[in-house]
C-alpha cells in the first residue's frame, strides 16, 4: 500500500537535507540561536532542486539510451521524481500569481 505523502512535505524535507550538506544554514544569524530562512532564499534553493531533478532526469534518460548500465525503474523514478517537482513548482508559481492578483483587487 502507498502512503500518501504531500509535495510540499518533500520540498521542505528535501531543503532541510540540502542545508544540512551545505555550508552553513541559509541565513544563519550569528547573534542569533534560531535558523531563519527568507522567502527569496527558500524559492531560489527550491527553483534550484527542480533543476536539479530535471538534470538528472535527463543524464539517466541519456545513460539509458547510449546502452550504459542503468537499470529502467531508476530512469523511470527518476523521471516521476522531476515531473512532480516541476507540477509542484508550477503549482505554487500559480497560487503566488493568484495571492498577488487578489491583493490588487484589494480596495485600500
């Protein structure tokens, strides 16, 4: 049986596992105990691991193709990986569009 998982659940365990491999947290005040990220940081990283999951999608594709020795359910769950970070991605570029939208609207 398969969980259900939420994309946004894997964008946000997939960040914390990418600061962790990284230098120091994004935003890391040293005056400060807490770990603070801001929205620019958090959508560029985001932006950044769609990249990424699409590139390796790509070189699997590519290794499998040229006849290297990839087995077809990596290429496969790779690809399923980088289609629904690229939905989610798209997604959440939709609902900022509409947040901005209805905050024009907005008679002040």
């Amino acid at each position: 049986m398969i969980n259900r998982v939420s994309p946004f659940q894997i964008a946000t365990q997939q960040l914390q596992q990418t600061q962790l491999q990284q230098k120091p947290a994004i935003g890391l005040d040293k005056n400060s105990a807490t770990n603070k990220v801001s929205f620019g940081d958090f959508l560029k990283e985001s932006i950044n691991q769609v990249n990424q999951a699409q590139a390796n999608s790509d070189k699997m594709t590519n290794a499998l193709a040229s006849g290297q020795n990839v087995e077809l359910h990596d290429v496969m769950i790779s690809a399923q990986k980088s289609s629904v970070s690229l939905t989610m991605a798209v997604e959440v570029r939709n609902k900022v569009i509409e947040a901005y939208q209805e905050m024009m609207r907005m008679q002040v």
